[in-house]
C-alpha cells in the first residue's frame, strides 16, 4: 500500500472515530442523565390565579358599602296628646329649631283642667279620710278590747287610703306641669338640619302603631353604612381604621368605624345578602350593619357604592393594575429577567420578562411585559430546564411544585436584583464547591447523577473533549502498527 493511501485511509478512520465520538457523547447528555428532558413534567399555574391585582374581590376583610346621610333621626309625637296639625311634607329641608307639627291647644287645656279637678277630688278624699280617722279614734277609747280590733282595722283602712292618694296627687302635678309647658310650647320641633321623610298621618299611625310620625335625614357630610356577616364579624368593630376605595376609578379614602349595629339587618336589601344555597332558616347567617366615617368627602357621592376593607397596614399608594406576581417567581439570566413558562408546545420555557413597579411590603412587583393573564407559569426549581413538559396536573409532575412562600426569597428579589443565591449548604467538596447532603440522601441515582454533571459539567466537557482526541491518537496508532 502506498504511503499516499495509507494517509488517506488513516482521515478516514478518524473521520469516522471522530462521528462516532461526538455522536455517542451528545446522546448520552439527552439521554444519559435520567431520559428525556421533553418526558419530564412540570407544574404550572394561570398568570390570573396568581396575580396579585385584587380587582375588587371580596375577601374575609372586605365589605361592600353605600354612601349615605350622616344622620337619621325619627321625629315621635305624643300620643297622649291630639295633634293639631302637621307642618312640613316628604322632601322639605328643615332647619334645627323648625317646627315640625303642633297639638290642639284647646285640647291640651281640657287635659289640664281636668287634671287639676282630679288633684282637687283627691285632696278632698284625704281630708274626709283624715276626720273619720279621728273620729274613730276617740270612739275607740270608749269600748272594750273585742270591739277595739274593728277599730283599728277601719282606721288602717283609711291611713292607706290617704297615701295612695297622696302619691296620685304627685304624679298628677308632675303631668299638670308638663300640660301647662305644652299649652306655652305646643308643637315639636326639629332637632337637625337636614330632609323630611316618612311622614305619617295620625290615621296611619293609629293603624301601623307607634309614635314615629316622620324623620329627617341630616343634610351636609356622609358616612358609609356596611353590612358584615356573623361569620367574619371578629373584623368589625368600633374604632378600627379602614380603607375605602371607590367601585368606579382608583379614588381611595382612609376612614374609621364609629359604630357596630347588633341588630340583624332586614333582607330586603339584596345589596348585601349572601345566600348558602338552602331556604331553611338554620342553614342561613345574618348580617348586620356596621357605620365609616372618612377622613375626607371629597369625590364621595350620596348612594355611591364602595368596598371597604380593614387597614393593615397596606400600601394604598401603588396603584396596582395589569400583571403583578410575587418576586419568588422571577429568576435572573444577566441583566435579565425572565419565568418558566408554558409554550405554544406546551413545552416549557424560558420566557424573559420586564419588570415594573415593586411592592416591597407585599413582596410582589409589576410584569409591564412577556406575559398575558391566560399563560401558564411555573414556580422557579434548579432542576427545570426547557424542552420538559408543562401540566396542571400536581399527580402527573416530575418536578415537585414548590409551596409559595413571600417570605423566601431564595429565587426572588434577590435574583431579580443580581444578588447570589441565598442557598446554605452542609458542605463542600474537594474544590470548595458547595454540596447539599441533605438534598443528595433524599435523591434517586439518576437525580445524583444529573446534580454532579450540573456541578461539574464544565470539567466533563473538557474531559469528553480530551477522551475523544486520545481515542483518535490511539486508533491511528493501531493503525500504523
């Protein structure tokens, strides 16, 4: 054989040696580290279940409000009196001091010269009783001891007589003085400024019962009347501080509770009933209502509906819109941001996101783009890597979901802000890289095998590298032998 065909021959082989090399070195990365990466599965959430945005949902500390009059105040009348006339209708403005109705004076007056006809019989009664008292006394002294004891029962008799009627004399002068100020003051008159209301005739009220016969609704500031189920009234009470927000725009207003009712609501309004699906009475709760005072009216409209929700201590001055996603889902490549993500595929992916706003009291921070409220996201795991299958399916994952923790920011903000990884380890190797034997004794084989080529896969590329050029230095060695 020629030298020339000898060296040809001699390309070839390692040609064919080197194919042979790099062919089996790339098969054995997809597939020599557990099997396929596309048959691995991966947990993945919606983008909308996990954005922080409340849009207005209610939750165990939010109520649903309405603005109202800051006052209601029922107008009674006395019924033992006859009134005369009633001076204002439904919708009149009145002003504290205003008269509302008035009694009949000529009535009051029969009242009250009766009553003192009544205080002069009694006096006359005691008088009488009091002489026969006497009387009897002295004819007690002139008969024997039998006859005595029917004496000192009639005298007894008469002493109670003359109490009872002193103590109706008291009680009949205290109701002439009230007469006597009503025939000077014989009308009602309003206690606020504000709108009549309700207003009943007397016939209406002698069928309905009562002595309501009209109210006033006070005029100028308002409060904010809520209703709270007795399922989460352990949030209401007087004096906690509350944030209302409007059910139009991003308006907010800071208030406080002045009262708590006690008294179950009625159901006729169905603003606020919540139905449990059964019309048996155990099986329902009741609401009651509860009283806001905001620091500030401005923008607040009478009837305007609002929520109100306890203040804890949450920032009201982001103005939270769009896609906002706790910071533990942000993962950091450079400069960049980015999230696990579900493809068109349903393969996951690394999805590079912009970051927006940060709430650094809720741990959560605005997504401005790469991302819509229907795409399916996962929580950020060392052991994801694109190409592997998304699920919704928790049963189905070969990567564990991890538990949301806003207090873990392992993979968090600070990745987001390009610090190192908060990861403590037990030990270290031989080169002082750090190395988790907790997490290696809980791993399978192919789970160990698949961490130390993550550690060392630099060092393996090298090594594979060096194994393929000595493999060629051998087969052309034995090829020239």
């Amino acid at each position: 054989m020629t030298t020339k065909k000898r060296i040809c021959t001699v390309i070839i082989v390692l040609v064919i040696v080197c194919a042979v090399c790099v062919g089996g070195f790339f098969v054995w990365k997809k597939t020599g580290k557990g099997g396929s990466k596309s048959s691995q599965k991966v947990y993945v959430q919606k983008v909308s279940s996990l954005n922080t945005v409340s849009d207005f949902k209610l939750s165990n500390c939010s109520f649903l409000g309405v603005v109202e009059a800051q006052e209601s105040v029922d107008v009674k009348y006395d019924s033992s009196k006859t009134v005369d006339e009633i001076l204002v209708k439904d919708g009149d403005s009145v002003k504290k001091g205003d008269k509302l109705l008035t009694y009949d004076v000529e009535a009051i007056n029969l009242q009250l010269e009766q009553a003192k006809l009544e205080v002069e019989r009694l006096q006359n009664e005691i008088t009488s009783n009091k002489s026969q008292i006497a009387e009897l006394e002295k004819e007690k002294k002139n008969v024997d001891q039998d006859a005595a004891v029917s004496y000192t029962t009639q005298i007894l008799s008469l002493q109670s007589d003359i109490a009872k009627n002193e103590y109706d004399i008291k009680a009949k002068n205290v109701e002439i003085k009230k007469l006597e100020v009503s025939t000077k003051n014989a009308y009602v008159t309003a206690s606020i400024d504000g709108t009549v209301k309700n207003v009943k005739t007397v016939d209406k009220l002698q069928e309905d019962g009562g002595d309501v016969i009209m109210q006033i609704t006070e005029e100028g500031d308002y409060r904010i009347k809520g209703r709270f189920n007795e399922q989460n009234s352990t949030d209401i009470m007087q004096g906690v501080s509350v944030i209302v927000k409007s059910r139009l725009d991003d308006s907010t207003w800071k208030g406080e509770i002045t009262s708590v009712d006690t008294s179950p609501q009625k159901n006729s309004d169905d603003m606020y009933m919540y139905s449990y699906g059964s019309s048996d009475e155990m099986s329902q709760s009741s609401n009651y209502a509860f009283y806001v005072k905001p620091e500030s009216f401005d923008g607040l409209m009478l009837g305007q509906h609002v929520l109100i929700e306890i203040d804890n201590g949450q920032d009201t001055s982001i103005n939270k819109t769009g896609i906002w996603l706790y910071s533990d889902f942000i993962c950091k490549d450079g400069k960049k941001n980015y999230v696990w993500a579900k493809n068109e595929d349903g393969k996951i992916e690394k999805r590079y996101v912009e970051i927006g706003q940060k709430d650094e009291d809720n741990g959560d921070c605005e997504i401005k783009s790469g991302l819509e409220k229907g795409d399916y996201i996962a929580y950020p795991d060392k052991s994801i890597e694109e190409g592997m299958t998304a699920t919704t399916n928790e049963a189905d994952v070969s990567v564990p979901p991890n538990d949301l923790d806003p207090n873990d920011n392992t993979d968090g903000d600070d990745n987001i802000e390009g610090g190192d990884e908060d990861i403590v380890y037990d030990g270290s190797d031989e080169d002082g890289m750090a190395i988790d034997e907790d997490m290696l004794a809980s791993m399978t084989d192919e789970e160990i095998e698949e961490y130390f080529n993550k550690l060392y896969g630099e060092e393996e590329n090298a090594e594979n590298a060096d194994g393929e050029n000595a493999d060629a230095a051998d087969a052309d060695a034995a090829f020239a032998e």
